[in-house]
C-alpha cells in the first residue's frame, strides 16, 4: 500500500517521517513539503532530502542529505533558504558550503567509527592503509561530489580479481565515506553502492581460509620450531600459541600480570579478545613448562613473549617464523588445526567452541552453554598437549614394516 502524505497545514510530520516505508513499486516514493522540500523514500528504506526549485528557467534538484542525520526541520530551513536564493535571482548551488576532499571526509568518517572500534585494535590502522593504498591515489584530493562510479571502478578493477578481500574491504570503506557524504547533503547517491557491483564481475571463488596443518603434523612443526634458531621468546609464544587454541595478538600481547600460575589460568582481558570479553584459559602442564622457560628469560615482568627490543612481537613475527622454517600454514591456522582434532576425537560441541572462546550465535543455545565449561575444557587441553608430544608415527611404523 502506497504511503500518503499527512494532511497538515504544515506538510510533512516528524512522525510521518520516521515511520514511512517504502511502498513496494518501481523507484522511489516522493512525499512533497513545504519550499520545495521533497523526502524520497526508497526501495533500499534509506530516505533522502531533496530541494526541487527554478534557476534561470531550469528545474533544479538538490540533495539536502539523508533522514535521520538531517531533520525534517533542518531539511525545512534548507530548502526555505534555497527557495529564497532563487527567488532573488541566484542559483543555490552556488551558495551551498564546499564540498571536502575525499582525504577529508575520509579522517572524518575514521573519527566517527574509532568510539566504536576496540582500543588497541587493528580498524583504524587497516582502514588507513587500505585506502591509502588504493583509494586515495584516485580519489584522495577529489571533492565527495565530484567522485563518479567510474572513479570507484578505476580504484577497484586493477585489485578485483587478484585481491578480492581486499577490494571488497576498498569498496565498503569507499561507500561508507559516501554514505557519510549523502547524509551531509554533499551528494545524492552513493557511486559504492548497488550499480557498481552490478557493474563489477563476479568472484569465481569463495572466500579463501586459514592456511593449516592436518592436526597429525602439528607436533612435528613444534618441534621444528624448537629445533631452530629463532628468537627464544618467538619460539616460545608459538608454542604457547598452539597448545592454548588462542589468537596470535592475545599471545603477543600477554602480560605476566594476566597469568596466575598456581591456579594455572590465563585471563585474558575482553580489550584483546575478539568477542570484546574476558576469555580463561586454562593451562596445562607443558603450557606451565613454557611460561616458566619464558619467565627466566624476561624475568616475569611486562611482556611474557617480548621482542628482543623489549617490545610486542609484530604481527608477522611468527607467520615468518613459520614460513622460514617450512611450516605450510598460517599462526591462526592452527585454531583450525585444534578444532579439526576436537571434532575427530568426540569433544563436544560447545567444549571446542568454548575453548576457542567463539560466540555462540543461536540466543537458546547462548543461553543453555552460557557457563564456561571450564574444568571440560581444562581436561580437553590436556589431552591435546599430550597429542601434540607423542611420537609421529612414519608410514613404514604404520603399515608394520
């Protein structure tokens, strides 16, 4: 049912405004206000600001920017102030604020994201250089009105196929920062948004995963590992890595405050956890063994697994240990790793998810599994820290030769 205006002596309503939807037909539903004012609803449900008016004998339209960031009263005075421009015989167009540089907008919309991203966190430094890289080149020292679709598809074509991650990332980023233009009133549309990617060719791939290791290989890539000649304190987060199930940045980052070795837990504080909440882990006996070798080369203040400057290990510290050492997988890989051997040795379900501190999706099965399974989950790591010292069996062992 096609939505109606409101008979007012003052045109639209604030409650109309926020509460109209789409109607279902073709394009988009226009309701008329005051002073040329026009609020277009459409078929997406965003809703958008419009001045319709005559400049020098032409229809004009104006975007004024999008509900709810620009009130049906701010939207209003706009257009009176339009319609009073061209009544005295100048166009509007002119008069309206100047546009900001794609660079400009782009530190805007980073600011207004950061109060939501976790502190510490790696948003901000991935939006920067993503659009670094591949944004502000083509579009840095443009103004937010004047950036085209073909702008976007000349910033998205040459990495489409060869980094598809990467560019869809590019694209959301780029559309994020129009959407933000839209709202301002800088611009009408979002040249991002749904006629690129019908524009753009379809991925012949699915999204591509962790590089990991068949869990009956794990144990020979630790002992590689310990076997080389690395940084001590490398060699040593990489193992701790692989026997908690836990992340490469909550290993890095883990401080001796956060260990409490009499209870053999690890509390990991929620500002590092993925989930945003605190995570225990518990540690088993080999995990103790390695907190302890750490601690008589740091001396158990600060950082467990320092840097040889006494820093953080970087990011890609241990996937170049890896690599370096022949080891065919990635540090997160061998979540997966972990996860595979849970499933083909009968640990539960919800064990697994838990000691992978993963966040349980279904509301029911949240609340049912809302407990930490902490002592299930203790048994379960120890299991693995014994797999992971047993002896590889070689093919001839196997087959009895």
């Amino acid at each position: 049912m096609t939505a109606k205006t409101p008979k007012s002596a003052n045109g639209l309503t604030g409650l109309f405004v926020r509460n109209v939807v789409h109607s279902g037909r073709t394009g988009a539903d226009k309701y008329g206000d005051q002073h040329g004012l026009i609020l277009r609803v459409l078929p997406s449900g965003s809703k958008q600001w419009i001045w319709r008016g005559t400049v020098g004998g032409k229809r004009v339209d104006l975007g004024l920017g999008g509900y709810p960031y620009v009130t049906l009263a701010e939207a209003r005075q706009k257009a009176f102030e339009h319609r009073r421009t061209a009544r005295a015989g100048e166009d509007p167009r002119l008069a309206r604020r100047a546009s900001p540089k794609f660079e400009e907008a782009a530190e805007t919309v980073i600011a207004i994201h950061r109060q939501s991203w976790r502190p510490g966190g790696k948003s901000e430094g991935q939006w920067r250089a993503s659009l670094r890289d591949y944004a502000m080149p083509r579009l840095g020292a443009k103004g937010v009105d004047e950036i085209t679709t073909a702008d976007v598809m000349d910033v998205l074509l040459p990495i489409w196929s060869s980094k598809p991650e990467t560019a869809r990332r590019v694209r959301q980023r780029i559309g994020a920062i129009m959407k933000w233009a839209v709202a301002q009133g800088y611009r009408e549309s979002n040249p991002a948004g749904d006629a690129i990617g019908s524009a753009l060719p379809r991925h012949g791939t699915g999204r591509r995963h962790f590089r990991a290791l068949p869990h009956g290989e794990v144990g020979a890539a630790l002992e590689a590992i310990r076997a080389s000649r690395a940084w001590p304190a490398t060699k040593l987060a990489f193992e701790f890595l692989v026997l908690t199930a836990a992340r490469s940045g909550e290993v890095r980052h883990a401080m001796w405050k956060e260990m409490d070795l009499g209870a053999e837990t690890w509390t990991v504080p929620g500002d590092r956890m993925k989930s945003g909440r605190t995570h225990r882990v518990p540690l088993t006996s080999r995990a103790i063994d390695v907190l302890g070798e750490a601690r008589r080369r740091s001396g158990g203040d600060g950082l467990v697994f320092p840097s040889p400057t006494n820093r953080v290990l970087s990011a890609s510290t241990l996937s170049k240990l890896l690599r370096e050492n022949g080891v065919a997988a990635v540090p997160h890989g061998f979540r997966t790793s972990f996860r595979v051997w849970c499933g083909d040795t009968g640990v539960a379900r919800e064990v697994a998810e838990a000691a992978l501190a993963h966040v349980v999706r279904d509301k029911v099965e949240a609340a049912y599994a809302r407990g930490t399974l902490f002592a299930r989950r203790r048994e379960v790591m120890e299991r693995w820290a014994r797999y992971l010292s047993e002896p590889v069996c070689t093919d001839a062992e196997f087959n009895g030769a």
